[in-house]
C-alpha cells in the first residue's frame, strides 16, 4: 500500500517517528512536510534525533494567517496527491497542516487516516478544536488514543472507521525514555540538580496572544525561588519581546529562557523536573508517561485522564492558580491512569493492523516490539522495557 503522510509541527515529528518506522516494515511511505514549522530547533533537530526519515517532498509554505497556510498546504497537497497517487494519505493530530491534508484528501475522494483522532477540549476559540472537528469529520479510519476519544466521536455519530489504537506518543516517549539518561547530558549542561527544577513551554494562542495571560504566568515564574528552564517555541519569544517580559524573567535570575530543544534533551528534563508547567497538550501526556507531576497552563485538557489519574491539574493562566498548586505538593497515586494498559508502546503495530483491516492490500506488517514497555503508577520509575 501507499500511504501519504503528512507532518509539519514539532510534534507531528514526534508522532511519525514510530509510526513511520512501522509503516515502511510492510508498506510505501511518502513523507511530506508541510514546512508549518522550519526553524531548525523546530524541525531539523528532530529529524536527525528521532531517526525519523527525511521528508520526501517539503512543500515550505512557512508561517501565515490561518487561512494563507493552510490554503498553501491544500494546494500544495492536492498536486502531491494527483503525482503520487497513494492508496491514502495520513494525517496526525490537530495543526493547519492536518486540515490541509484533510481536505485535500477527502476532495479527491481518498481514504483519509487520522492518528489522534476523536480528542476534543469543547473550547471552539482553538484553532485546534476546529482542525480537530473538521478532520474527524472526512476521515475514513478513526486511530483514538484514549476511550475518550472514542466516546467524543460516538457522541457526534461518528462511529465506523473508529479504532482505539492506543497513544503513538507514548512509544516515542518510551523509546526516548531508555535513551534519555545516556544521550543527553541537559541536565548538567544547565547546571540543574534532578528533581529540583520547574520545566516550563507555553506556545498555546490563548496564552501567547493575550499579553495578560502571558504577564499572570511570566509573573508566577518570577515569584518562584526554583530554577525554572523554559525552551521558548519562536511564537512566545516575540510576544514576550515586544511587552518587555523577556527582560523581566531575565532580570528574574532564576529563569532559564534557552532555545527550543531537541526531544531526547526535553525527554531528559521532563523525567527529573519537579513539576512540568505547559499548555502544550503533547507535553501534558509526557508528564504523565513519567509520572511528573504537571500544571496545565490552561482550563480544560483533551487529556482527561491525566487530570483524574491524579498527575495533572488545571489552572488557567491566573498567577494565584499558578502559585497555589506549585505549593500543594501532589500525592503520587496509586491508581493506574485510565487507559494505561494502552501504555505498552504498541500503538504503531495498532495502527498498522488497523490500515491492513480496514484499507488492506499489501503485505502484512511486521512486528518490531516483542515485549510490552512496562510502567509503574505508584512511583516516578523510569519507563523499563
Ligand atoms: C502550531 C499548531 C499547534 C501546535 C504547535 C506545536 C496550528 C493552528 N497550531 O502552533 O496546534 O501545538 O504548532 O508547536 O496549526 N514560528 C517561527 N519558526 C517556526 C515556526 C513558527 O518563528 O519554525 C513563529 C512564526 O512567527 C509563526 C508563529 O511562530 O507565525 C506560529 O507558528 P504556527 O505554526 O502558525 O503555529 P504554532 O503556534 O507553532
Ligand atoms: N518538545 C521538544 N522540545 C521542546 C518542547 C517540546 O522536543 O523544546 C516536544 C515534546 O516533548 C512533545 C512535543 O514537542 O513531544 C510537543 O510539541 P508542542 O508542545 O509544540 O505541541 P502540542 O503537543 O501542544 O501540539
């Protein structure tokens, strides 16, 4: 089979990894890069850490408003498809650069495969909420991460083509986990001590574009006596430049603003810090994955069970929300998070036997994995294998 696929942001790269790898064990990839996201620290540095092969085509469209990229993208897309002419094309999660992909799949009448699909924060101010809802819309096989997921899409009619497939995210993370510690020396690099620092990364609209969310949260991390290491996404960077909050945690001392950082490097610090403070919804998961605890910079998460697991809570982007729940420590449950058994770094192989039954010609992929990845809930043990 031939399947297009279709990546453009950080953390698409980061999804692809495994899925690719898995893919072309029995089937034909084309890789397309969109080009959404272009600086090197948030693109290159993944292909070349994640082992993630190069894209086949990158269509460069750059940044823009909402509707000049993504116009970009379906233009670009539809030719590729026209060119290639895959069996499928394949889209990940929730950017522009799925949405484009989404549309000009459907348009021609492709089969259209959404990994990630069926999460949904109900907040329609999101960019994401609307790429969410649009492409699960069109797509012909539904790949969810969580049961949740499954009932959102049963909730709005959707239920053929819907398969619980388990978290793509979660193998990267494993892979990554077990090479973390001996690949990446970030932690001495800034001089932090293990469990003794706050990991920060705020790149969400509802934050970067509204300068009085953004000073609540610069003003939280200033009031804190931890070092606290923010890789700031190039979106946040200039918001903070131009309200002159860029020099006030500078002058803070404590706050380390570096650069973005490749995913082994943030993997690392991810694992060791004491609290991880995001609105990323990627970053949410992997704090749960390693069992840190997490403060979502935001009021409601796709991710609900890490928020019922006990490993996250949201605060919103209100310095006092920020403050109280730095200072409440949080009592490791002892649950499982629902859904962990899905936890097993597996879902690529899922996603594969699902293209097989529901679009199957071609061969039969491969296993790779032969054993689960275990997990612990009751400790902050490292993912084993
Ligand atoms: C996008 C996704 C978001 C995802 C995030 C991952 C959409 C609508 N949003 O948000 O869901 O969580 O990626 O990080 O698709 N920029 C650079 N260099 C780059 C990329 C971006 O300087 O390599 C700057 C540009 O000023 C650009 C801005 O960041 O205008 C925003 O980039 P864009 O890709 O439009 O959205 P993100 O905020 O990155
Ligand atoms: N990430 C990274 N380096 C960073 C920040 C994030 O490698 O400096 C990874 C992180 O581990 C996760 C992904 O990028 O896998 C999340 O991307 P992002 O927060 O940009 O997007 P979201 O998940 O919110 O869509």
């Amino acid at each position: 089979m031939k399947i297009l696929s279709i990546v453009g942001a950080r953390p698409q790269f980061v999804k692809a990894a495994p899925l690719s790898k898995a893919i072309r064990r029995g089937h034909e990839e084309i890789l397309v890069h969109t080009g959404q996201h272009y600086d090197d620290a948030m693109s290159r540095v993944f292909f070349e850490g994640l082992d993630l092969p190069e894209p086949d085509v990158n269509l460069g469209v750059g940044s823009g408003s909402h509707a000049e990229q993504t116009a970009r993208m379906l233009v670009g897309i539809e030719r590729l498809i026209q060119d290639h002419r895959p069996h499928c094309v394949l889209v990940y999660g929730d950017t522009n650069s799925t949405l484009a992909g989404a549309l000009a799949a459907s348009k021609l009448g492709l089969p259209l495969v959404h990994v990630e699909a069926g999460l949904r924060s109900f907040n329609r101010t999101m960019p994401e909420e609307i790429n969410r809802i649009l492409t699960d819309r069109v797509s012909t096989l539904l790949l969810c991460p969580t049961q949740t997921a499954v009932d959102n899409l049963r909730c709005e009619g959707i239920d053929s083509g819907v398969h619980l497939v388990g978290d793509v995210m979660f193998d990267a993370a494993a892979w990554a986990a077990r090479r973390a510690d001996s690949h990446s020396d970030v932690i001495d690099r800034l001089g932090l001590s293990r469990g003794d620092y706050l990991l920060a990364t705020v790149h969400r609209a509802s934050n970067t574009d509204d300068v009085a969310n953004l000073s609540q949260i610069v003003e939280a991390f200033v009031e804190q006596d931890r070092p606290i290491v923010w890789p700031v996404h190039p979106r946040s960077r200039k918001t903070l430049a131009m309200h002159g909050l860029l020099a006030r945690l500078e002058d803070a001392g404590h706050v380390m603003l570096i650069e973005p950082l490749g995913y082994l490097d943030f993997v690392a610090l991810t694992m060791h810090a004491a609290f991880v403070l995001t609105d990323s919804g990627g970053v949410q998961k992997e704090a749960c994955f390693h069992r840190t605890p997490c403060i979502t910079l935001r009021d409601e998460t796709e991710w609900v069970e890490t928020v019922r697991g006990g490993w996250n809570r949201l605060v919103g982007s209100d310095k006092a929300r920020i403050l109280a729940a730095l200072a409440t420590p949080f009592a490791p449950p002892t649950k499982p998070v629902d859904g962990d058994e899905l936890w097993d770094g597996r879902a690529s192989e899922r996603i594969c036997d699902s293209l097989q039954q529901v679009l199957g010609v071609g061969p039969t992929v491969r296993k790779a994995v032969t054993k689960p990845v275990g997990l612990t809930t009751s400790d902050r043990a490292p993912i084993t294998i």
